[in-house]
C-alpha cells in the first residue's frame, strides 16, 4: 500500500542524495495517530526508533535513495502516464534504467535529470531546466510517446531511439548493434514484462493524494486524510 510507505519532505536531505551536515544525523522511523508510517530527520516528540544514522558528511545508501525517490515520484509518473497514453509501469523502468530515479544524475555526456535528457531534447520540448523532476518525467515522457508512434507501437524501437538517438536506429534499420544500447533494450523490457507493480491496470485503481503540513513537510498518500494543518 502507498499510505504505508510515506516519505516526509522532512527528508528533503535524503531524497535528494545530499550529504547530512552537523557531527552526525539520526533518520528515525514513527506510526502517527493516523497509523501512517512516518520516516525523518527531523525530531519528533514521544517514542521514536532509529532507522539509520548517519556520520557526517556520509551519503545515504542507494538502497535508501531508490526506494524514497522511487515512491516520491509515483503521482508524477502516474500524470505523465495519463496526459500522454503511456503505461507508467513502462516509464518507470526507464526511470529506473537511465538514473536510478536520482533527479541530480548527469551522465558523461550530458544527459541531466531522472530520464536523462540531453540538452537538444529538452531545448526540443522546451524544458529550461532538466532537474525539475515534473518537468524532466512530462519530456521524457512525451519524447517516448513521439517514438512510440514513430515506430509504430514498438518499445524495442522506441528505446533504442531513446538511447542511441533516432538516426541510429535508421542507420542499422533497428537496434544498433552498440553493446550498451541493446543491454538497455533488454534490461527495460525484461523489468517491464515482469513487473505488474506498476502497470496500467494497477494503478488506474490507486488515487495518490498530496498534502502539506503546518510545518511545510509534503505528505504522499493513497489515502485521504484530515487534521489540523494539513491542506
């Protein structure tokens, strides 16, 4: 369940993969009245567990990192997925293969963000900036969807094009043969056939609802809720 895993934007530090500051950082785990499991670090009143500390300066795991960004940016995927008619289970692999949902990844040769725009895409689709993860997921969402068509429904086609470049994949008439484009090819729709997790079906039945504390902390959930300060 969504409403299980809430990630607190008091964990802004962590999301984002930046180091902790200070001698060390405790990121500490709570239930809420509400039942709704609550990870932070900041402080909080009355019982708390640690869940991980960490030194100073010490980035957080990936493990950490994946599984925070990956359900931070679920609502943003999923209105990608609805505004261009692409299954978010399919974008989501993308995601997955091209940053490991980092929105700060660059690539050495310059690729930015969670799909790893190049700047002519973004300029193409008129991002200005490629680390704002709605606006990084919204082209690379809509520069999926203009494969897709371009080759007629075919994900093989569509993600070559989208890592080896268009003029490729017209070079070699279909998947180039660069080792690294095929391992991308496979790897995506290998994750993608497997994985129901996120598919169409699955989430058409979740409805994620964003609130904002008092405290300016940013709840994502599947469930609604009420209280003071919450909006």
């Amino acid at each position: 369940m969504v409403g299980q895993n809430i990630f607190r934007a008091a964990m802004t530090v962590c999301l984002f993969g930046f180091a902790v500051p200070g001698a060390s950082a405790d990121i500490v785990k709570f239930v809420d009245e509400e039942g709704v499991l609550n990870f932070t670090d900041r402080g909080v009143p009355g019982n708390r567990e640690v869940f991980m500390r960490i030194r100073a300066h010490a980035p957080l795991p990936p493990t950490l990192l994946y599984e925070s960004n990956r359900h931070r940016y679920l609502p943003l995927i999923h209105a990608a997925a609805v505004e261009h008619g692409i299954d978010p289970g399919f974008i989501s692999c993308v995601i997955e293969a091209e940053s490991g949902f980092n929105p700060g990844a660059v690539s050495r040769s310059g690729a930015r963000g969670l799909m790893q725009l190049m700047p002519s895409t973004a300029m193409r689709y008129g991002v200005d900036n490629p680390f704002n993860p709605e606006a990084n997921i919204h082209c690379g969402t809509r520069h999926l969807k203009s494969l897709l068509k371009k080759y007629q429904g075919s994900m093989k086609l569509a993600l070559a094009a989208y890592n080896a470049g268009e003029d490729a994949v017209s070079k070699y008439n279909g998947v180039p043969p660069f080792r690294e484009t095929r391992e991308y090819v496979s790897k995506i729709l290998h994750n993608y056939n497997k994985s129901t997790a996120l598919s169409g079906d699955a989430m058409a039945k979740i409805r994620i609802y964003r609130y904002t504390a008092s405290d300016g902390s940013i709840l994502l959930t599947d469930t609604p809720r009420t209280g003071k300060g919450l909006n």
